[in-house]
C-alpha cells in the first residue's frame, strides 16, 4: 500500500486489508499525531501518551463540531463515536444503545469511556435541568 500524505482515515480503504498495511497505517498516521483512525465504524485510538498531542483533541469548539455531523463526515474521532450512538438514541426514540471498548491495560480504555461520556453530556444539554447529562455523569 502506498500511503498518501496524512495516511488513510478509514483502513477500509485500503488496496491490502492484511495486518502488516493495518500497522503501517496507523504507524504512519500516528507519526503525524492521527491518534484516531476508523476501520469502517470502528474507532482505533492509538495513546499517544502525549499532553501536547492530546489536549488540542478534546477542546469544546472541536466537540462541537462533531455534533449532528454522520459518522464519516470528519476526521476520525472517539466524539464521532458517541455522535453516532447519540443519534442512534434521539432517531430510535430512545432506544439502548453500545459502545465497545476493547485493549489492552493502559492503552487509555477509561479515558476513551469519559471523552465519550464528556460529550454525551455537553451534546444532551437544554437548559439548566439536564437530567441526562447528570445521568452520563454519574456512571462515570
């Protein structure tokens, strides 16, 4: 696989769906601080045990633009993640829905759960009485 600049958002996309292109790709992308990156509607997060790295993912303005945006539409991202299960939720009527979480011991497991906690939260927000996001904070 020739790999352009920034790598491949969706490793779907890719020419080999075989592990050694999987790698590469997110090597590559994480080379560039592309911490996230979808295999079709799966999110891999890669730690990049960086504040630097880190702290400019998890700003409001960015939460915000995610919002009503379908899984797809922008960068890779654990708040597309929680968009699609939010949206799931208000389309469904309120219908359960998951996430999955999956890794290894410290690879930022809780940390991924409470980025998509926080924004479940800020997103469910109308007013000053926000039963839900009291709720999602709760379980936190």
């Amino acid at each position: 696989n020739e790999l352009p600049e920034e790598g491949v958002e969706d490793m779907t996309r890719l020419n080999y769906l075989h592990e050694p292109a999987l790698l590469a790709n997110l090597r590559h992308r994480f080379a560039r601080d592309h911490v996230y990156t979808y295999t079709g509607k799966i999110c891999i997060a890669v730690n990049p045990f960086n504040w630097q790295v880190s702290k400019p993912l998890y700003v409001e303005s960015l939460l915000r633009t995610y919002r009503r945006q379908a899984l797809g539409e922008l960068p890779p991202h654990v708040y597309a993640i929680a968009e699609d299960a939010y949206q799931r939720i208000a389309d469904d009527g309120g219908s359960n829905q998951s996430v999955l979480v999956s890794g290894e011991s410290g690879a930022g497991k809780t940390e991924s759960v409470k980025i998509m906690m926080q924004y479940l939260a800020v997103v469910s927000m109308s007013g000053s009485q926000n039963r839900v996001a009291s709720q999602v904070m709760a379980t936190n």
